[in-house]
C-alpha cells in the first residue's frame, strides 16, 4: 500500500495537480511517524511513509496549510474524512485549495502495547496480513495485529470515506463499533466508583495541552485555556479541581463537533482516555436528541447549535439509573 | 463550650433578567421568604451561562448552583432557553459521569409571574444541597484560604 500512496503523491506533485503534499515520515524512531509537508519528487520518493504506525489525523493541519498558496494533496483515512468534513462545515477549510486522496486504513497499532507483550529492544516492524513481525535486537518475535490495536482502532465506527476527490482502494462501510461499551461500563459505576475512576485518571494530566492541540475540532484562533486571568492556564496554577475542569471544558467545546477520531488519546503522554469523556457527550447527543454524527455529512445542523420544543428536561439526569 | 455550628451553604443562582429576575423580585415583594444563602447572579439570558460559570462558581466555593430561566416557549429572545436547555442537560450528565453529586446543579423555569414559584424552588433547593453536605469534590483549596 505505502508505495500506492508514494506513486500517487510523486504524480500529482509531477502532474501539477498539487504544489504540495501532506504525508508521513520517519520521525526520530521508526513508529514515530510525524506528520510533513513534501515539496519534490527527490524528498517523497527518500522519505514518505504510509504503515501501522501513521496515526496523525491531517484534518487540523489543512486550516493553515489550504490559507497558503498553491493547492496542497492531502492522504485521509476513513476516520480523517469525519474530520475533515467537519472543518469544512464549519468553514475552516478552503475546500478549492486541497486535493483529498481517501487510502484504505486496517487499523493503526500502538507500540506501547507492543512493548506491553514484553517485547523489548525493538527495531522494526514489517506487516504480514493479520500478523505483526517484529525484529528486535534479540531476534524475530511475531504477534497478532488485533492485539496491539490502538485504542480507538479496537472501535472502529466506519472505514467509509465520507469526503474525497479520489480514492485508493475501495469504499467502506460504517461499522458497529461498540464504542460506548466503556462509558457504559463507567456509568454502571457507583457515584463514589466513578470519581475516583476519573480522579486517579485526571490526575495524571500534566496539562501539556498536547490533547488540544491535536484536537481537529479545537481550531479557536484564541483558546480560552491560553488566558492568564483564567487561572487554569498553566500547570504552575493547578490543584486538583484544575484538572476536572480543563477537562470537562474541553470535552465541552467539542461536543457535537466532536468526530470521535481519538486524537487526544492518542497524544497524552499520560495515557488519560480523554476519548472517553467525548464519547459521553456523543453518547448523550444520540440519546437525548437522536442519533448524530459529526462529520458525516454537509447538511445536519449540529446538535448543540439545533433544538427541538420538546426536548428533556435537564431534570432528565436525575431520573436516569443510578447515573 | 463549644457550640456546634449548622452548615449553612452556599447557593448561586444564576436567574435570567426578563423573568426568574423579576420572578425574585416578585417573592421579595410579596414577602415570601426564602433561604438567605442563595447568592443571586443576574444574567441577560439562560443561555448567557457558560458551562465554565457553573465549575467557577463551585470553585469558588459555591455548594450548589442553579439556572432560573423563562419557561421553554417564553423566551424574550425566542430561543434561548431552548440552547440553554441542552447545554446544562450534557453539562450535569457530565459532572454526574466525573462521579459529582447529580444534586447539586439544577435547572428551574421561573416566569415573572411566579414569585411563589421561586421562592418554594430556592427552599427546596438549599434544603438539598443542607443534606448533601459541603462540596468537597469539586471545590478549590485554593480558594478556601
């Protein structure tokens, strides 16, 4: 598939279709793949990559880059294109400056977990089918890919490109993904269960913001978190009720915008499943007021800048099971 | 001798100025009593409330908070309270998710008319925050000092 994808990007660079081309390449170690801007042949053909590890989501990335001259390439996978569609419902694309080429995606793998399976020294990863081969400085070791899916690929909800101008392979389906198995879990919780679940997850946070600024939906040009007088700007400032509500906030300000591509998990260097918090808004919003997508389409207004006259009562909470 | 002290809470009442304002107005002077810890905050509109007032005023030290808005239809700039409505619905769903007592945030609509109203609402309310108890869980230290 990565040399598909590299084809693609040298002919359209070679064809004039586009001034330049948002891929993938090696960053510091080889399942550290980061996110780069290709401007000739010499450089994609050396350097771009598409394997297990190509997580970024290049949807964020596209607001500044389609304001620049010239027509850039993008490569997106199914859960991008939700992203994607999104920024450009909101206006924060200029559609007529990216050429997006939708490429199959079998689920990233997080090398954590790799590591988690006691596989040390690592040195490279080769894909073969359903299994991982691993070279490691003390030899081969192999280990099924579906053991070491990311968090959020273990719930894929579609492998349908939902935008593009072409397509790599074929057209997806949106899947079943019971996704919301854990909020349910959580839910099950006892009151007292449930804080300290999110005590002892929200504590961890050493608010790096990495989370926000991964986040395809936070595209504010001036973030509330970055106010001084806000007093939650900063670590330095924090106590623990500083970490409930930077979380709570931010899960807020992208509820029903939120595509749940699970960028922010994938970013904490605490390992906080801040997709959780998200999926329990979007869970909410298809409970509440029916079933919603972000992302899936141009036309729906989105759930939080919509209402209906007989909508429940916040009152609704209270009556809901022991949650 | 030392004299047990009652707890007595901290409410905030965040009341919209075109109905639940006047509603308190109204119980005032109409000589309905009400609890006097309810701190009232006016605001233009329901909808006016951030979700961050909410966690603001707990950590300022507020035990317990409440919306009073016009009742869903009755809105002076049409739709607000219906916005309003399901912001404050996924907001409490999410402090009851963080494990925060359900109890302690609350959405009433007090029309101007119905001084009454907001006064029976404010008593009902500071009687349950009383038996909640102080807000531990989402108070900031910091603020207590």
């Amino acid at each position: 598939m990565q040399e598909v994808i590299k084809q693609k990007a040298i002919e359209l660079l070679s064809s004039g279709k586009a001034d330049r081309v948002l891929g993938w390449k090696e960053g510091e170690f080889f399942y550290d793949i980061t996110p780069a801007v290709f401007t000739d042949v010499k450089e994609i053909e050396e350097k771009f990559v598409y394997n297990a590890f190509c997580g970024p989501n290049f949807s964020k990335y596209l607001v500044a880059e389609s304001r620049k001259d010239g027509k850039i390439a993008v490569f997106l996978k199914p859960c991008d294109t939700y992203s994607f569609q999104q920024l450009l419902k909101e206006h924060r694309i200029l559609r007529d400056k990216v050429y997006a080429v939708g490429i199959p995606c079998d689920g990233m793998v997080d090398i954590e977990k790799i590591r988690q399976k006691k596989i040390k020294g690592i040195t490279g990863v080769t894909e073969a089918g359903e299994v991982l081969q691993i070279d490691t400085i003390y030899g081969k070791k192999e280990v099924a890919k579906k053991d070491v899916l990311a968090e959020r690929c273990e719930n894929c909800k579609s492998k349908k490109h939902v935008v593009y101008d072409e397509l790599i392979g074929e057209e997806g389906d949106v899947l079943d993904s019971h996704r919301f198995d854990l909020v349910e879990k959580i839910e099950a919780m006892s009151e007292e269960e449930r804080f300290a679940f999110w005590q002892n997850e929200l504590s961890r946070c050493i608010r790096c913001n990495a989370c926000r600024n991964v986040c395809p939906a936070c595209t504010c040009e001036k973030c509330v978190f970055d106010n001084p007088a806000s007093g939650i700007d900063q670590k330095a400032a924090a106590d623990s009720f500083e970490e409930k509500m930077f979380h709570i906030i931010r899960a807020f300000h992208v509820a029903g915008r939120c595509t749940d591509c699970g960028e922010c998990s994938r970013v904490c260097p605490q390992n906080i499943p801040l997709h959780l918090l998200n999926r329990k808004f979007i869970k909410d919003i298809n409970e509440f007021y029916g079933e919603y997508q972000a992302g899936a389409d141009m036309e729906t207004r989105a759930p939080l800048t919509d209402y209906q006259t007989d909508d429940c009562e916040p009152s609704v909470i209270l009556t809901k099971g022991d949650q | 001798m030392q004299v047990e002290k009652n707890f007595e809470p901290t409410v905030v009442a965040f009341c919209c100025n075109w109905c639940s304002y006047a509603g308190a107005d109204l119980s005032g002077n109409n000589r309905i009593q009400y609890p006097a810890n309810v701190k009232i905050i006016r605001i233009p509109c329901s909808c006016r409330l951030n979700p961050m007032f909410i966690l603001r005023a707990f950590q300022r030290g507020a035990d317990g908070v409440i919306l009073c808005g016009c009742h869903p239809g009755d809105c002076h700039y049409t739709s607000g309270n219906y916005f309003a409505r399901r912001r404050m619905t996924l907001l409490f769903s999410m402090l009851s998710f963080l494990g925060i007592e359900k109890e302690r945030c609350r959405v009433e609509w007090v029309s101007a008319a119905e001084g009454a109203k907001f006064a029976a609402t404010m008593n009902d309310f500071v009687a349950t925050i009383t038996r909640l108890g102080e807000n531990k869980k989402l108070e900031d230290l910091r603020c207590k000092k």
